[in-house]
C-alpha cells in the first residue's frame, strides 16, 4: 500500500484520540495527517476538488489519486493498522447507508460528548514527520 493522508478535524477531541490511535498502530508509519484547518489540509482538499459540504462532519481519507469519507474512510484506515484492527476493514461489506448512519451519529455529537480544542494540534518531535502542515 501507498502512503496514504489523513484529514481530520484538529480540534475535536475525539479526532485527536482516534488520530493517537492510529499512530501507535500504524508502525510502519504509512498514514500521514493534515488537520483540515492546516493550510496543508487546504491544499490538500483543493487539489482533489472536495467540497466543504464533503468534510463537514467527516474524515477524509486519500490514498494515491482517491479519496473517501465517513465510514467508508474509517473502515479504509483499518487496512493500514497491526492485527487485530485491520480486521475491522471486513466490515466494508455492510451496506454504505448503514454504516454512514452509524458514523454520521457519533459525527454529529463529538463535540458534544468529548469537547474541542481552541486551537489545532501539534506534533511532537519524534511525530513531525507524520504530520503535515
């Protein structure tokens, strides 16, 4: 598998969790990540023509010249994570409307159960080179 991009919201405490996640399961370092608020995030979705009704509430996930978002985004970002997460992907075979259903209600209250930040996050030093800006 390629290098793949991560767009996430920065300051959404859930996505930071989940983005901690994938770090220490990813050892091979495969997934790179863009807060969507990052000039780098906005770049990024510029060159792929993605709208912002496309990343209000949703992950977005590129590998080589596509993308994807919500569950289908979630489940692709399992393929690239150690046993037993990459596992997870199997669940590609439910139906879209369903599983976007699942993830558009946890979508819509994160905030609400985990809270935000006021500003974006930054990387540590041994983590830099995953993150884009």
């Amino acid at each position: 598998m390629e290098n793949a991009i991560l767009i996430f919201d920065g300051v959404c405490n859930f996505c930071n969790g989940f983005i901690n996640g994938i770090i220490d399961r990813d050892p091979k370092g495969k997934i790179k990540f863009a807060a969507l608020q990052s000039e780098a995030g906005k770049k990024i979705l510029k060159k792929y023509k993605i709208s912002n009704t496309k990343v209000k509430d949703s992950l977005i996930f590129i590998e080589g010249e596509r993308y994807n978002t919500r569950s289908t985004a979630f489940l692709n970002i399992m393929k690239y994570l150690k046993f037993p997460y990459f596992l997870l992907y199997g669940f590609i075979i439910i139906p879209r409307c369903i599983r976007d259903s699942i993830y558009e209600f946890i979508s819509k209250n994160r905030y609400k159960w985990f809270g935000k930040r006021a500003t974006c996050r930054m990387p540590t030093k041994e983590l830099k080179d995953r993150f884009l800006y």
